[in-house]
C-alpha cells in the first residue's frame, strides 16, 4: 500500500479519495482537541496508521499522561492497523523541545525506550512501529545505531517504521553507506516506510525539511528498499502547506512506479 | 548531606538546545558546563564527543523548526514586512521556549509581543486570531480598514472564539 500523511491542506484531495492513496496516516496532534468524526469517516474509507510525535519514548520516567490519553482517543476514533513513535527524546528535565532529538545507543537508553515502548503497546492496544530519526549530532554508544534498534524491537516486541529519508541524510551527513546499514535489518522487521524528500543547505548539509518533491537518489534508495525488505505500507510525508494536490499525485505516482 | 541528582544526557541535551547562551558557556568551556551541570559520567562522555558544529547544526534545526510554523500562523504580519525576520526570531527564541501542543500558536503570540516591544509592526488581528484560538479571550472588536471601490473605508471586525484552537471573524459594520 502507498499512501500519504493526512494534513489540513490536503483533507479536500483525501475525503474525495483517489486510487493511488491506497492508505492513509493520522499524526494524533491534529485531532486532539476536534475532529474525531472526520477520523471516523476517513477510517470507513481507508486502512489508517496513526504516527505519534510526542511521547518522548526515550525519556527515562513516566510518559505524558495528557498526550497518551489524547493518542488513545485519536486510536478509539479511527482504529488504526497500527501506530507508530520515534526513537528519541522530545522533552527532558522540564523542557519541552518539540522536536525529535537523539539518544546514545547505550544498554540504559534501550532499557529505557523499550520500556516506555511496550507501555504504550499496552495502553493504546495496537501493534507499535518504532522510527529510526534524523539528527545533526550522532552520539556514540555500546552500539552502531541499526544494531540498537533491531535489539530494541527485540526487547520491546516491536517492529520497524523505517524512514528511509532519515536513513539517507544521516548517511550523508555523518558518512556512512545506507545498503550497508540495511543489511544488518531483517526483512521481516520493516512494516512500514516513511519517504519524503530532502533540503541540501549551502554547507553541504542535507536536513528533512518535509517540504521537497522526492529526488532521484533518494527514490533510488527507496526502490532498493522496497524491493529488499517488502513493507506492508509506504507513507509519503509532506508537511508544507504549500504543497499542490497535483504535486502529491506525481509524487504517489513515481512511488508506484519505484514498488 | 544530600547528593545532588546527576543529570542524564537527555537533561542536559534539552538544556543545550533550547538555549542559546547555555549552548555558547557549554561549548566554551565544556568540562566546566559539565561539572556545574552535575552531568553523570555516561552524559559527560557522551557530551564532550559531540562537536560543537553538530550542537550548533541541531539547535539551528529546532529553531527553524519554530520559525516555519510561526511564518505559516502570521502571514498577514511577515507578508512584505522587513523587519519580520529570521534575524529578530533567533533573538527572541533565546529568551522564549514554548511548551505543550498548541506550542507553535503560544510562539506566534509571544513572537509577535517581542516584534511590538522592539517597535516592528505586526498585524492586530492576527494577534486577536492568536489570543481567541489559545482562550486567552473570547472575543475581540477590532476597527480595520477595507479596501472598497479603490478607496480604504473604516469597518468593525468581530472576532469570537468557537472551540479549541478555532474562532470566526464577521465584519459587523462598514461605517
């Protein structure tokens, strides 16, 4: 299945539904506070995935309890084939950054992200996916990052949501080989991909801005993948606003054309 | 005596991140920002690895962040508006950090209150949008200005809140 992330400026181009967005996935932030009857409506029409961003799996000590009651309803309203988070920290010693920021792939930072990932598996009844993120800084640990989260899907009795973006810019900015780093992932791991495509800023450095048309070195790597490993969905994540119905269709379409 | 807690990593990165002049002291003196920090010895390793383009780099990547969603909530106040730049926003996120889900709403508002403090111009009705959708207010009058036949007319705009996060706007008077 390919399909796309629901955002406001394209909820006219989803409710009126066309045969190459074959899924769709909900960020639970943009239903909290309203909507819940939309999400309804969208699950009756389409398989739905719902893709945490906020529960800050890596942060040692409770989960927000706000945000997970607020995820769960969004999951009661659409009843997701599964939901996702991230592998990193949002919010730590009373700061909320908002953004997905990284940890050390150490033995007490599996301990801890396993941990809070099972907890949300439990509370929220759904099969949980776990996001390999994109960071400037790449701190060092007990292991290589792919080696950390196959143990920590593992440990935790998770899967992979792999963003085959982020694996492409980390590659890049930190000078690593991303066939190589796949090998090293089972197959069977991977369910779901993310894809979107990539900034380049004026010193060399590559950053996932959600808001490019995919590349075709990207889209290279993105075949590569699909074919290899054979996930059950592939979600493309555009954020900007900006973005044209007509520019996602030709964006689905070379997605299909890479399955 | 109490020992104090020693602070992990993701403290301590949070710390890092949502400061500028807390990043600028650690990156000067590292080993100095650790110990006052009270970092435990795994973040202490883990901190001193990174190189200070890469904090830099991180850091530059949450702002800009907070920037596109506050440019995509006030585009009344950036549209055609000099000083309305990435330049004061910077300034302004060394002193604010917002929180919580309609953390992006809180920043517009508070990046629109530091815009009026320096003097720069911004759009009133954005800043009423802001206060509604955020339940600071419930309604708002404001006298605006419309453009009718070629010639800018006085009118009243009523703006009231409707629920989290949403609020609608009638023009009430064309005087």
């Amino acid at each position: 299945m390919i399909g796309i992330g629901w955002r406001r400026n394209l909820a006219g181009m989803i409710s009126i539904g066309d045969d190459r967005i074959q899924c769709l996935e909900i960020v639970p932030d943009h239903f909290l506070d309203s909507g819940r009857q939309q999400l309804a409506e969208l699950s009756g029409r389409y398989p739905v995935f719902v893709h945490g961003l906020s529960c800050s799996l890596g942060t040692p000590g409770p989960m927000d309890e706000e945000y997970l009651r607020g995820f769960k309803q969004v999951c009661d309203a659409c009843q997701p084939h599964w939901i996702s988070e991230h592998v990193a920290f949002t919010r730590a010693g009373g700061i909320d950054l908002g953004h997905l920021n990284p940890l050390s792939p150490t033995r007490a930072n599996l301990q801890t992200i396993a941990s809070n990932a099972q907890e949300l598996q439990e509370r929220l009844e759904r099969p949980l996916l776990l996001e390999n993120i994109t960071s400037s800084i790449r701190l060092q640990g007990d292991m290589p990052e792919n080696e950390f989260l196959v143990e920590l899907c593992r440990r935790a009795d998770c899967r992979l949501l792999l963003d085959v973006t982020n694996l492409f810019i980390n590659a890049r900015n930190h000078g690593f080989d991303p066939q190589r780093w796949l090998e090293l992932v089972p197959a069977e791991l991977v369910v779901q991909l993310h894809v979107v495509g990539y900034q380049l800023d004026g010193n060399g450095r590559y950053h996932d801005s959600h808001d490019q048309p995919l590349q075709a070195d990207l889209l290279e790597l993105i075949g590569l993948v699909m074919e290899s490993h054979q996930p059950e969905a592939v979600i493309l994540e555009r954020d900007d606003s900006q973005a044209r119905p007509a520019e996602i269709i030709a964006e689905l379409e070379a997605l299909h054309a890479a399955a | 005596m109490r020992q104090p807690e020693l602070a992990t990593e993701q403290v301590l990165l949070a710390r890092l991140l949502s400061d500028g002049g807390r990043l600028g002291s650690f990156i000067s003196d590292r080993a100095g920002w650790l110990d006052d920090n009270a970092a435990d010895p795994a973040a202490r390793s883990a901190l001193l690895a990174i190189p200070a383009e890469d904090l830099l780099a991180q850091r530059g990547t949450l702002v800009a962040k907070r920037w596109r969603a506050v440019l995509e909530l006030l585009p009344e106040s950036s549209f055609g508006n000099p000083g309305f730049c990435r330049a004061i926003f910077e300034d302004y996120a060394d002193r604010y950090w917002p929180e919580g889900h309609m953390r992006h709403e809180r920043d517009a508002l508070a990046f629109l209150q530091f815009c009026q403090s320096k003097g720069i111009a911004v759009s009133r009705v954005e800043i009423a949008r802001l206060e509604l959708r955020l339940g600071l207010r419930r309604f708002h009058i404001l006298p605006v200005r419309l453009s009718r036949r070629g010639r800018l007319r006085p009118a009243l705009l009523l703006m009231h809140r409707t629920g989290p996060r949403s609020c609608r706007e009638h023009l009430i008077a064309s005087l």
